[in-house]
C-alpha cells in the first residue's frame, strides 16, 4: 500500500537509525545555511566554518584549522583555494618553519564575518525550530557528546 511502512522481517527499520537521521537532519541543515547565506554570500558551510574559525583564533596554519573545523586535508585544501581566490584570506610563509604555511582573514573577510555571522545564529535557530526551547538545549548537549 502506499504511504504505509511494512514493517521489516528483520527489525531493521531505515528510518529509525542513527545515521539515516543524521543524515536528513543534516540536510535539512544545509539546506537552510544555503538559503541564507549561500546566494547572497556565496559561502557553503565548511568556508564559513573556516571563516569563522580565522575570525574566532586568528592566524592559523592550514592542517590546524582542518583539524578545528573537522575536515579532511583533501577538504580544507579546497577550501581554502576558493577562499584565497575571493581575496578573503591570505596566505604567508611561517618565518619559524618554511614548510608551513599560515593563513589569515583579509579585511574583506573580516568583513564578511561580521555581515554573516548574524545569518549563522538564524540558521542554527532555524534548524532546531521544531524543538522546544529545553529540547533544543538537551539535543546539543547529546550531539556534542557523539560529536
């Protein structure tokens, strides 16, 4: 029948599993981030997650704010490519270490924090709208806790 679940034979049941509803949340999450902030700044959520981190510490070097933003070398390689092409960051040669590279907001992406951090708040705000206020709490308490 349509619109009906049988329910498995195995107990498995997709829709109930950690993972699958990660997952979706995590879309729905995304899909909010982009209708605020990615047509009118152009930023996805891992270059705001990097913005924001450069904004937060100042300097860093590109392996630590892949660590601090949770991506993968791959990743923030990439990341920061389309950063430094937008002139929102720069980059510069560690004196104390040749190898390493550090990076910095510009003042354009100085700039661009300040506008859209305010559109950050309102996105985690409206990702978590079906959740009472006390629900909401608790919830972040659990992800960070599995994060």
């Amino acid at each position: 029948m349509k619109g009906r679940r049988a329910k498995p034979a195995n107990g498995y049941l997709l829709e109930r599993q950690v993972g699958h509803l990660l997952r979706r949340a995590h879309q729905r999450a995304t899909a909010i981030f982009l209708a605020e902030l990615g047509d009118a700044h152009g930023v996805t959520p891992t270059q705001f997650a990097a913005l924001v981190k450069l904004a937060d510490l100042g300097a860093q070097s590109q392996n630590e704010l892949g660590r601090l933003t949770a991506m993968d070398p791959a990743t923030i390689q990439g990341v920061i490519r389309r950063l430094a092409a937008r002139r929102l960051i720069e980059r510069s040669s560690d004196p104390g270490d040749r190898r390493r590279t550090t990076l910095r907001l510009t003042p354009r992406g100085r700039a661009l924090v300040a506008r859209t951090i305010p559109l950050g708040v309102k996105v985690s705000a409206r990702t978590l709208d079906p959740l009472a206020a006390a629900d909401r709490r608790h919830f972040l308490q659990l992800l960070t806790k599995l994060a």
